[in-house]
C-alpha cells in the first residue's frame, strides 16, 4: 500500500513500553507514505480540564509547579522506557520546554481567576503536544526518520468555535499539501490529533475525541489510499459487550452505517470522523493495536448487497426525553424553528426529534447532563404566550438504534423489532426513523436497555 494515514489512541500509548511496539509495528507495517496522529496520555486531557477547574479558583505557585512536575514525571519516565538513552535527551528537553510553558499558563489562570473555552483549548493541547515527541522519538530510535508537529503547524486550519472546532476545507487542503506532501517520501510525521488553529493562529481543538477527526481530514487533505484507527478493540463490535456478551465484530461496514454507529453511541470512532473519509472516498480501517492478527473492520462507500439485514445495536445511555406540548402549538409556524434555535443558542444538542401530526407536542432526546437548561431555556423562549403549555420530562432513558443498510427496502424490519421489544415486556418511549431507512432509533428506560439490547441482538445477529 503506497499511503496511509495510522491514528493511534492513548491506550495504544498509554506508557513507553507500549510506544516502543508500536514504533517497532511501524518500521515492519507502515506503508511508503504514512502520517502517525496520535492522542495524549490516557486520562491526561480530563486531568488538564479539572487542573485548570481548580487552578482558576486561586492556588499558590508552588501548587501549580506540583501539579505540573508531576505531568512532567510521567513523561519523562515514558520517554526512558519507549527509547535509548542516545535518543532521549532532545525528547527530555522538548518536555521540559512543553511544561514550563504549560506552568506559566496555568499561573495565568490562576492570577487573572478566569478560565476561557479559548484558554481551555490552549490547555487541553499540551496532552498532544506532549506525547508527539515521545512517539516521534521512539519511531528514530527504530530507523525511522520523523519529526513531529501540532495539527495547526501540519495545516489544520479551523474557525474560531474553541472547544468544537470545525477545518476550513479549502485553506487546510492547501497547507497540508504544502507542509506534509513533500517530506513523506523520506520520513514519517508524527501529527498531535484533536488540535488545530484559526486563521490567526490560535490554539483551538476538534472536540472530545477528535484525533480520529484529525487523520479523517489529514487522510482527505493528502487523498490517501486508507486511514487506519489504531485502538483497543478488535474492529466496531455489533453491540456493546459490557451488555450483550455474545457481541462480535463487524467484518464490513458503509460509510452510512458506521456513522450512524458513531453517532449512538459506538465510542471507536469519533462522529465527525466518517465525513471527510466519505466525502473523498477513503475506506477506513478500524483495527486492535494489541492483535495485529485481527483484520478489524473495515468500512468503505459501497458495498455488495449484504445478507445482514441489521449490522449492530447501538445503546446511547445518560439522556433525557423532553416533550414541549400546548394545544396553541396547532396550526402555528415556527414553534418547532423557535424550540432548535433557542437550544442550539444555548449549544444543547438534539439528539432525536419526534413530532406528532396533530402538532400537539413535540419530543426531543438531549443530553441528560442539559436537562436543566434546556427547560429553562424553552421556558424562557415561550415566556408570557398561549403556545407550550407543558414541559414534561423523563430522566435515565436510553436510546436503542437498530442499524443496517440492509433494513433499506426489507418488509417487516419494523415489526420484528418491536415485536422483540414486546416480548421483552419492555415499554417504549418514543421512536423516530430515517427516511434513509438505514436506523430504526426509539426509547426505552435505562434501566431496560441491556434487556433490549440483548433481545434485539439475538433477533438479528446471533
């Protein structure tokens, strides 16, 4: 295979006896032109958040050097396992570098007593930034020439929305060519994943999980042959295994369905990861970095007409069922325009909608985290008018998502899972299709998920 692009997880890195198989995996694997994105440390970016929660509260700099010596240990003995000593100084000094810079932030943190979604962004970098060294160091050590670079230096450019970033394709198309394109053929990059920078330069991040987001967009940007996920796993599993344990791993998936996955709740891949690979047509590999002999999952644009008529279960637990009802919502416009947008202001996101033709009510599943705000919010967005009467909730539900290019055009698809959900003597709450017909999507208590799930999964797949 002449290009790939092989994103690797904080698991796969999680110390330097790990990052020394995996440099040793790339000198025997990798293809002719190849990137390596990699995450931080495991657990390091939700200590970074909860470092900055405290500091910004007011903390002494002798509390602050403490935190941060103690980040800087873990990489520095990381940095003793994963090479040879010949190798290690220029990595150790990189580090040191990395954090006493991250110290000065936080004592600015600390000092100005305030902790911004941009400075958050700054923050959370340095997990990235300090473990790309780290993993390009171990790959010299091995015989492979590399170098590292953040995502913005590597051409990733973003709007400004710090904390959930989005890439200017057409800018970022063109910077990467520039930067990457030229040195692959002699050496392999290491690329920090999750961050990127807006057009003045500064820090901003992908979203939780967006390393793999970071080599779907490098993949595109370089039209690679294949972008590989590197995990824990042995591919995307058909449902989870902590609730079904006969669950098994996917051979072939669509584009369409391994979106759908990504998006209820299949945490292997990040959501957003699908879009540029589809867009170019790039197949994505998703495979286990502890068993190189699992082919893993492979999920590509088109393919043959699958006998499978359900892929996977997908379980999406910790949301809430909100239904906004008046009997003035029937025959008015825009009540369901003005309830998105008033959420969406407030950066609660909808995560499925259903509405009755009687226009009585509408019902939405949120996060249960903005349960809260989302009350007040439509509350407040309806204020003193004879349109929602009503604002009723149900906490701990679960969504179920039946997924399957294969459900597209079958009979009785429909049937046979509420059929089975019936059986289960399990209540459901709402349900909601695409018009791609590809998910079947409904509600259920929390408490009644795993029931479902492994009635549905004997159902279809077992």
């Amino acid at each position: 295979m002449k290009s790939v692009i092989m994103k690797f997880g904080g698991t796969s890195l999680g110390n330097g006896k790990k990052i020394k198989r995996v440099a040793k995996m790339l000198r025997d694997k990798r293809a002719s032109e190849t990137v390596v994105v990699i995450s931080a440390m495991s657990g390091l970016t939700d200590s970074l958040i909860t470092i900055g929660n405290t500091v910004v509260k007011g903390v002494s700099e002798d509390e602050i050097h403490t935190l941060v010596e103690d980040i800087r240990n873990r990489h520095i003995t990381t940095v003793k396992q994963a090479m040879p000593t010949e190798f290690q100084s220029f990595v150790i000094a990189e580090i040191e570098k990395m954090c006493s810079e991250l110290e000065k932030v936080l004592i600015g943190v600390s000092y100005v007593g305030e902790l911004t979604s941009r400075s958050l962004d700054y923050l959370m970098s340095f997990g990235e930034k300090l473990n790309a060294p780290i993993v390009s160091g171990a790959l010299n050590s091995v015989g492979i020439k590399s170098m590292w670079y953040d995502g913005f230096n590597a051409g990733i450019i973003t709007d400004s929305d710090f904390g959930n970033a989005s890439p200017i394709w057409r800018d970022t198309k063109k910077k990467v060519m520039e930067v990457l394109k030229p040195i692959l053929k002699n050496s392999v990059p290491v690329v920090t994943g999750f961050i990127a920078g807006d057009e003045k330069g500064r820090i901003a991040t992908l979203g939780r999980g967006g390393s793999d987001y970071t080599a779907a967009i490098l993949g595109s940007a370089l039209k690679v042959e294949e972008i590989w996920i590197w995990t824990d796993v042995n591919g995307i599993l058909t449902t989870d295994p902590k609730l079904v344990k006969e669950s098994k791993t996917i051979e072939i998936l669509s584009f369409i369905e391994a979106m759908e996955l990504a998006y209820f709740g299949a945490k292997v891949l990040h959501p957003k990861t699908i879009e540029p690979a589809m867009e170019s047509g790039i197949p994505v590999r998703v495979r286990n970095t502890f068993n190189l002999n699992n082919k893993g999952t492979l999920i590509v644009k088109d393919q043959k007409k699958s006998t499978e008529v359900v892929k996977a279960i997908s379980v999406m637990k910790h949301v809430a069922l909100l239904t906004i009802s008046g009997l003035g919502m029937i025959g008015v416009p825009g009540v369901a325009a003005r309830v998105f947008n008033a959420l969406a202001t407030e950066k609660v996101n909808i995560l499925m909608i259903s509405q009755g033709s009687s226009e009585v009510n509408i019902s939405i599943v949120i996060e249960q985290k903005d349960l809260e705000n989302a009350i007040n919010t439509i509350k407040m967005e309806f204020s003193g008018k004879q349109i929602v009467r009503d604002i009723n909730y149900k906490k701990n539900v679960a969504i179920i998502a039946v997924i399957g290019a294969g459900m597209q055009g079958a009979k009785g698809v429909a049937a046979k899972v509420f059929t089975a959900v019936a059986e289960s003597d399990v209540n459901v709450l709402m349900i909601s299709q695409g018009s791609s017909e590809v998910n079947i999507s409904f509600v259920v208590f929390q408490k009644d998920a795993k029931k479902v799930a492994n009635a549905l999964h004997d159902k279809f797949i077992s």
